[in-house]
C-alpha cells in the first residue's frame, strides 16, 4: 500500500466513510485516540475546497404577517435540515434571503437550500449567476431552473385525499381559504382544488385575502357568500384559526354547519385559544422535507446528481369535520 492510499484508508476510518474492514476501522480509531488526534476542519476544508457549511434561505422572511403564518413549519422544517446536516458533518446557517444586502454573499458556504421560492426569486436568480450548488423547498416557478433539484410535499395525493374527506363526510359545496403568496405552494394547492371541483361537478368557492388583510374578513367574506360552502380547506394555520372565529361570528356551528380542514407542518393535534374544536389536518412532514434538502445537497456536492423527492402527506380526520348522525 503506497503512502496515498494510507492517507485514505486512515482518513475514511476517521470519518466513518469509504468501504473498509471493520478491524482495520477499529485499530486506526483506537491509535488516533491514543495519540490525542482529532481532524482538523481548515486543514480538510483546504484539501477539499469545502468550508462545511450550507445555507438556508425562507423566501418570504421579509414578508412579516407570511413568516409569522408560517413560522411552525420554518421551526419544524430548520430541526430537520439540522439534524440531518450534522449527521453528515456539516454546519447550517440562516442567511437573508434578499441578496441586495451582501450578507449572504460572505458566508463561505458549499450549497444553499430556498425554501419556498417566488416568482423572479432574486436569491435563486444569483446562485444560478454565481454557480451555487442549490436545492429548493417547493418547485420553482419561473422557466430556466429545470435543473435544479427541488424536494416537495406530494400535494396532489394530500389535496385530493382530504377533499374528498370533506366530500365523504357529507360536505356539499367545499370550498377554500386561499393565500396571495407567490410560490408553488400557493398555486399549486389551488390549481389541485379547481381541477378536483371540475371531477367532482362542483363549482370552485375560492377566497383570498389580499397581503395586508386580517384573513378573517376573508373568511366572513367566504362564509357570507350567497352560496355558501359548508365545509373549507385553509392552506395554513392562520387561516384555519380565521375560519373559527369567522364561524363563531356568524353563528355557525362547526362541524354540522361549517366542516373545517387546514393544512399544518406536522400532526400535532393541539390547538389554540380560538379553535372550540380540533381541526382536521392535511400534515406536512416539513422535518423530513428539511432532513431530504440537506441530503439531496450534499449528494450533489459529492458528485452525484440525485432526483427529485416528494414527501407524502398525511391526513389526520378530527373533531372539525366528523359531523352527528
């Protein structure tokens, strides 16, 4: 065995990779514990031009009354993509998501993962410009990105199977709580919607308040309609806490004369203050979509060119749409 291949075989033990014997793993641990050795991340870095460190970007951070709808599942979401960078010898950061502010431009970082890219997403536009490594959260949606992988919730098996739930428990016109945010999410959740009202002979019942609104006039705007729905999907928690208080407003009873399902970043069953009844969830695995970002990045930067993922969903039947009798 020449001196380079020592050097790999040492350095793979150390670092639990490459295909060695476990003997030959176990005697260069134990050496380099008794010679008090422990890696050196600059020395690695400079040999493999990698600093160990990977970006993570929220693309509506800027948008306060979004981020803070959305905050349980950026919390969930961030756990995830750490756990899963540290098991893999990486560090994670949070970097601002407007590249006009040269930050994130100075963090050495290997990859970045956008979480919920926009439409003309300017930190998307600047990695494809400067060559970054990138993976996002959520399709992008303008054209030129193909290449890019991206890691989704599976919304068409999600959207589908809990409106149909809504249908099953007795719902007649179903309708939706949208949102205005300009990502694949958004869109997406309601393009699966319309295409389900025109298979099921149903006109859609769609609602969206505008950027700055309180989402419960929304909500009594819906629910005020001359051909009122009495069941609705909110696509966040926001929106489905609006739905609550929009129905006690109106005095209306939920479940038997408002149905209430709402999409949540994981299957917790607690709720707040103003939802009187747990509400039906069409969950996200937003830890494990986290978790599979850091993966599919890392694969790309070590040479691989991994595919798309799609996380499936999960829904969790409560008390909001299980109607007596």
């Amino acid at each position: 065995m020449c001196i380079r291949d020592s050097i790999t075989t040492v350095s793979h033990a150390l670092r639990g990779k490459g295909q060695i014997a476990p003997a030959t793993r176990d005697r260069v641990r134990r050496a380099a514990e008794e010679l008090g050795y422990s890696p050196d991340p600059i020395a690695r870095g400079l040999v493999s031009g990698r600093t160990g460190i990977l970006g993570l970007a929220v693309g509506h951070m800027s948008d306060r009354p979004w981020a803070s709808t959305y905050r349980p599942y950026y919390a969930a979401f961030s756990a995830g993509a750490t756990m899963a960078a540290v098991e893999r010898d990486y560090a994670l950061v949070a970097i601002p998501s407007d590249p006009a502010s040269g930050l994130w431009a100075r963090v050495p970082m290997d990859g970045l993962i956008i979480v919920d890219p926009v439409r003309e997403d300017p930190l998307l536009a600047d990695c494809a410009r400067r060559g970054m490594p990138v993976v996002t959260d959520g399709r992008p949606i303008d054209p030129g990105y193909d290449g890019v992988p991206t890691v989704e919730s599976d919304l068409e098996q999600g959207m589908t199977e809990v409106l149909n739930h809504l249908r099953e428990a007795g719902a007649v016109r179903a309708g939706l709580l949208s949102g205005s945010e300009p990502d694949a999410y958004t869109q997406d959740c309601e393009r699966l919607y319309r295409d389900w009202c025109d298979a099921t002979g149903q006109p859609p019942l769609v609602e969206t308040p505008a950027s700055s609104e309180d989402p419960v006039e929304a909500a009594l705007r819906l629910l005020s309609s001359p051909e009122r729905p009495d069941a609705v999907h909110g696509l966040n928690e926001t929106y489905g806490q609006a739905l609550a208080v929009a129905a006690r407003r109106l005095g209306l009873a939920v479940p038997d004369d408002l149905m209430i399902s709402v999409m949540r970043e994981s299957d917790r069953s607690a709720g707040t203050a103003d939802w009187d009844v747990p509400l039906t969830t069409l969950s996200l695995d937003a830890r494990r979509l986290g978790a599979e970002c850091v993966s599919t990045l890392i694969d790309m930067l070590d040479g691989k060119e991994p595919g798309d993922v799609v996380v499936p969903c999960a829904v969790l039947v409560r008390a909001s749409t299980r109607r007596r009798g």
